[in-house]
C-alpha cells in the first residue's frame, strides 16, 4: 500500500514539475511579448501600462529559506530600547513560527521529511 501511495505522489510530483516549468515558460513568453509592446508603444507614444506576470511566493518554496539584503535591517551601531528589543523578539519569533509551519506542511504534502523536499 505505501509503494503504491509513493508512485502515486512521484507521478504527482512529476506532473506538478511538468506544469511549473510550462508555467514559467509561459510568464517568459509574456514578459517577451510585453518588451515588444513597450517598444511599439513606445514609437507610437502611446503610455500604456502592462501587467507584468511573476510568480508568487507559495509557487518557489525554495525562496522561503532564502534572505535577501533586503530583508535584513542592519543596526549602524544602534542599541535597541526595550520596546525596540521586544518587537524585534517578536518578529524573530513569528517569522520561525512560519517556518516552521511550512517546514510542516512541506513534509505533509511529500509524505517525507521536510529536507528531502529540497533535496530533489
């Protein structure tokens, strides 16, 4: 029964990774096609504004676990008041609690240990 559940949630996964790829082909495809209109637009003057397709975050789990520069604020030598300290505990805190919700849900999802999502 478990090799059975297994191939099933392999042939799911492979189909998955199937779509996601056509997926980001498709948004490439759209963002060509935009670049074209800009430039016709552009010759024509005309001041239109185009949707530019992305992905969202629950589509790339692998960027959950990455930081950008971004994201991090860096203290200038600053100290942090008490009520600076504790938001920034706070915020820590939730932002591991996310984690590991998604950690979570990775492995519920893949039947299998949360690293081996990433691994593959």
């Amino acid at each position: 029964m478990q090799d059975v559940i297994y191939r099933i949630k392999t042939a799911f996964n492979t189909d998955f990774e199937a779509v996601h790829r056509q997926k980001v082909q498709e948004l490439n495809r759209v963002k060509d096609r935009n670049t074209n209109i800009r430039d016709i637009t552009l010759e024509l003057d005309l001041k239109d504004t185009l949707w530019e397709p992305s992905l969202s975050s629950s589509e790339r789990p692998e960027g959950l676990l990455t930081v950008d520069d971004s994201e991090v604020t860096v203290l200038s030598g600053k100290q942090l008041n008490s009520s600076q300290k504790v938001q920034e505990t706070k915020s820590t805190q939730e932002l591991l609690c996310g984690l590991v919700v998604f950690l979570l849900k990775c492995e519920a999802a893949c039947g299998h240990h949360y690293m081996r999502c990433f691994s593959q």
